[in-house]
C-alpha cells in the first residue's frame, strides 16, 4: 500500500514536471527559434541591409521612440499634476476620459488626421479659403505624414501609460517632505524639482518604458505614414523578399532593444518601491488658480484631440456608410475574430490557473520561473513574435509531410503554419501576462489558512482548488476571460502575419481598408474594435484609481 502511493505520488510529480517544462518550452519557443535561425547561417542579407538601408530603418525607430515618449511626457504630466493636485467638479471623470484614448488604435486616428491636416483635408481648406491662398506654394504647413506626425499621433495614443503612474505616484506623496522643505525657506519650484519631481521619476521612468516599447512595436501607424523602420523591414522582408533568416535577424536585433527598455523598466521599479513611504499625510489639494485653469483647459483639448474626434468622425462614417458596412464579410470577419479570440482566451486562462495552482501547492524554483517567463510574451511585438512562430511551424509542417509521404499517407499541407493554430499560438503567448496577472491578485487575497482548513475536512489538492479557490477567483477569473478576449480581438501585428488564407480578422480587415485609404468603409467594425477596446481601460484604470485612493 506505502509503495503504491509513492509510486503514485512520483507519477504525479513527474507529470507536473514535465507539464511544467512543455509549457515553459511553449512560451519560450520564439526566442529560441529567432535564436537559431539568426545564427545558423550566414549574415549576407543582413549585412546587406545594414550596408543599404538597415541604419535608416535603425534611425526611424529611435527617433519615433524618443519623439513619441517626450511628446507623451508632455501630454501627460500636466494632466496628471492637475488630477492629483487639484480639486473641482468632475474631476473623477476627467480622470477616467484621460484614459480612454488607449482603446483607440493608433493607425485609425492616423488616417483620421491625415484626413483632417492634409492639403486636401477640412483644415487646409479652410486656411486657403480665409486667406486666400491659391496653392501649396502660398503658405508652409507641417505634414502629418512625417516622422514628427507619426510621433504625435502615437503619442496621443500612449500618454496614458505615465499619465496613469505619474498620478499614481503623485497621489502617494506624503505632505511632510513638503511642509519641511517650506519650513526651511525653499521657493515653491525648489520644492517641486527637489523633492515632488524626484519623487516620481522612477514612475516617469516606468512609463516612459511601456511607450518605448509599445512605439517600437508599432506596425499600423508607421506602414500607413510609409515610414521604414524595424517592424516595417521585418514585415517586408519576410512578405516582400520571402527571407525568413533576415527577417528573424532583424526580429532579434529589435529583441535586444526590447531587453534595454525592460530593463530600464525593472530598475525603476525598484527606486519607486525604494522611495515610497507609508503613514504620511497626503498631500493637499486646492481649488483651481490661474494655472489650475490653464491645465484644465489643456486637458479638455487633449481628450477631444485623442479621443472624441476620432470617435465622432468614426461614428459618423458608420451611420453615412452603413449599408456598405454591414455585409456577410463583415459577420464572417465577426466571426473569424470570435473563433480566434475566443480559443485565444480559453487557453490562456486555463493555462494561467494551473501555473497558479501548482505555484501556490508546490512553490519551487521551477514553478516560479515558469509563472515569470510565461508573462514575458506580452513585452514582445506582435511581428517579431509572428517570425519566432513561422520558423519553427513551418519546420514542422515540412517535417510532418516529409513523414506522411514516407508513409505512403495523404500528405496535410500546413497544419501548424498555415492555419489558425499559429495565430491562436501567438496571442496566447502575448497576452498570457493578462492573465496571469489578474488571477495572480486574485489568488493573493485568498490566505493560505484556507488551504489548511480544507485539508482538515478532507479535501486533496484538487478539491482545495475546485472547492475553495475556483469560487473565491470568479472575479479575477472574469477579468481575465475579458482582457485576453479583447487584446485579442485587436490584435494585428501578429494577425497580418499568421493569418491563414482568405481568413481576416475585423482588426486586419479595418486595417486592409486603411491601408487603401477607405476607412469610411470599414468605419462600423472599426468603431466595433474601439467600443470592445474600452473596456480593458476601464479596468485598468478602476483598479489604478482604487490604488491611488487607498494610498
């Protein structure tokens, strides 16, 4: 009896642990696959590039990535002084609409306000007709399809990521550094750049990353301006010249600067949880002054510049161009996203509840290990994880066929690169983080004195999971289901790259349509996608307000 319960207890170890492996190796197989395949044969098209046009596409990347942070430093700073400082009537509001511009794609609002500022557009009409301007010749105007526009239509996408931090660490601050600093005779500015200004640069530092690296993986915007940078090269290598091993290389390179960013990141998360102190007063808000007023009034023409034009123009298109909008495409596109997203999340939250599980039944190196780099996904663009996937899918699918032949069997064709597998493959591995963040919260609040008391009365380890943690998760559990579905159903870097033929999504159906510059067609899925895309930011900022308040 004693030797065939250990045998069952090595069965169930072993299992878990190979369990443990296959999924580690899951999520870790497109940097390995880039690993390999930069490295096995030989760097000619990759020097070809660097000798022609790879320092351009090098040099697009960083300025977009630098513009688009500092622009997004200056959008966002301001309103996250105003929200945290000061106090009057819809201010709560304020704070939730300053969010919502991340739900809205940056590539639509790019063809949006090429729509609006181009020469043929409502504003240069308008100049013309005012100040009787006959052509282009008769007055200089900023082009919006520029490095400089692609970095102001990203940024009023992103600023919400250090508006949301920097208010967060803002509404953290003791008043006692202040008060002390004001005691000693410091002039207003001294205090705010020696104490409040250093106090929240790690939190500017944290957000100043997430934009980073959201800008270098930016396809949408950048392909639709024509400008070459990383995503666009690995895009048109693999698309436009068929070579896998250059598209890899580059997918790697852009890896590396991924690396830099995070790191960064990492680090200055450590400062913010150095600098942060508990059990102080909070600092004290006042009604609006003269420059109150003044970033009140910046932040009303930020939100109506980032989000309600966009959604207004797009609400517009979809009444006007109902009837071309609403066709058996688009429900079968409805469709394709629903199958996709739906598969997406199912598999994500399952995987994301046993890694949590077995980590919190048996928390060993191995299961921690497994918990963080499962989470690394979502750092990684939709495109280089795209290539990461091909390579070994499509090695695969050779060998699968190679096999079946030698069989004498029918052979399948692409089974793995060639069908929806890839692309439910990659959004599981991009937005797997989302997951298991939301249910990591959740299990958190659930004291390890309930586990005790349920093996008390009986239970295993798998009811302690079924009967005591799985209702007390219902929530992070929802939470969960919804973000992965909704990440994915806006999914396109991935999406363009491993969709199967003749199979499109409503993010690269609207994306199909912006390309060619008529949007006005696909205006319904596309304010379907941004209506969809609300909701994550709804929750994301609920519980970052919840934090600031508790603080």
């Amino acid at each position: 009896m004693d030797n065939s319960a250990k045998h069952k207890n090595f069965f169930a170890k072993s299992t878990a642990l190979i369990a443990l492996l296959a999924v580690l190796g899951f999520f870790l197989l497109p940097i390995i696959a880039l690993l390999f395949s930069a490295f096995e044969g030989s760097l000619h098209s990759l020097q070809h590039l660097w000798q022609t046009v790879f320092t351009d596409y090098l040099f697009n990347s960083l300025s977009l990535v630098f513009g688009t942070t500092a622009l997004s430093l200056c959008f966002a700073l301001p309103c996250a002084f105003l929200v945290s400082r000061y106090h009057f009537v819809g201010k709560t509001l304020l704070q939730w609409l300053l969010c919502l511009p991340l739900a809205i794609p940056a590539y639509l609002s790019a063809y949006l306000y090429t729509d609006f500022l181009d020469y043929p557009g409502i504003v240069q009409q308008s100049l013309r007709t005012w100040f009787d301007w006959q052509s282009k010749q008769d007055y200089w105007f900023p082009s919006i399809r520029s490095l400089g526009g692609a970095c102001f239509i990203l940024a009023l996408s992103l600023y919400p990521y250090i508006f949301l931090l920097v208010r967060m660490a803002l509404m953290e601050q003791g008043d006692n550094l202040q008060q002390s600093a004001k005691l000693l005779g410091a002039s207003r500015w001294r205090v705010f750049y020696k104490i409040t200004f250093a106090l929240i640069r790690p939190a500017i530092a944290v957000g100043c990353a997430l934009v980073a690296m959201e800008t270098l993986g930016d396809f949408g915007t950048v392909a639709f301006f024509a400008i070459p940078s990383l995503t666009t090269a690995i895009y048109d290598t693999w698309l436009g010249f068929g070579d896998l091993q250059a598209a890899a290389q580059i997918s790697l390179f852009m890896l590396g600067l991924l690396v830099l960013f995070i790191s960064i990141e990492r680090y200055a998360r450590r400062q913010q949880r150095y600098y942060q102190r508990s059990g102080q007063r909070p600092a004290q808000t006042q009604r609006l002054n003269g420059l109150g007023w003044g970033l009140l009034l910046f932040s009303t023409l930020l939100i109506i510049l980032a989000f309600f034009i966009p959604l207004f123009q797009l609400s517009y298109w979809s009444i006007i161009y109902f009837e071309q909008a609403w066709t058996a495409d688009f429900w079968q596109y409805s469709q394709n996203s629903l199958l996709v997203s739906g598969l997406a999340m199912i598999i994500c939250v399952c995987l994301a509840l046993l890694m949590h599980f077995w980590a919190r039944l048996r928390p060993t190196p191995l299961a921690k290990i497994v918990v963080r780099f499962s989470a690394l996904g979502y750092a990684i663009p939709g495109t280089v994880l795209a290539i990461g996937l091909l390579i070994p899918f499509t090695f695969a699918d050779h060998q699968l066929n190679r096999l079946l032949k030698w069989l004498d069997l029918p052979m399948l064709g692409l089974v793995f690169s060639g069908s929806i597998f890839a692309l439910v493959s990659a959004y599981v591995i991009r937005f797997s983080a989302m997951a298991l963040g939301s249910l990591e919260t959740s299990l958190s609040q659930i004291p390890p004195s309930l586990d005790m008391a349920g093996r008390m009365l009986g239970y295993k380890s798998w009811g302690i999971w079924r009967k005591i943690h799985l209702p007390l998760m219902r929530k992070g559990i929802f939470t969960a289901l919804l973000l992965v579905f909704i990440e994915s159903m806006k999914e396109l870097n991935a999406s363009l790259l491993l969709r199967p033929f003749n199979f499109d999504t409503l993010a690269t159906h609207v994306f199909t349509f912006t390309s060619d510059e008529q949007l006005e067609r696909a205006a319904l899925p596309a304010l379907v996608l941004i209506l969809v895309g609300i909701i994550p930011v709804l929750i994301l900022t609920r519980s970052l307000l919840q934090s600031g308040k508790k603080a």
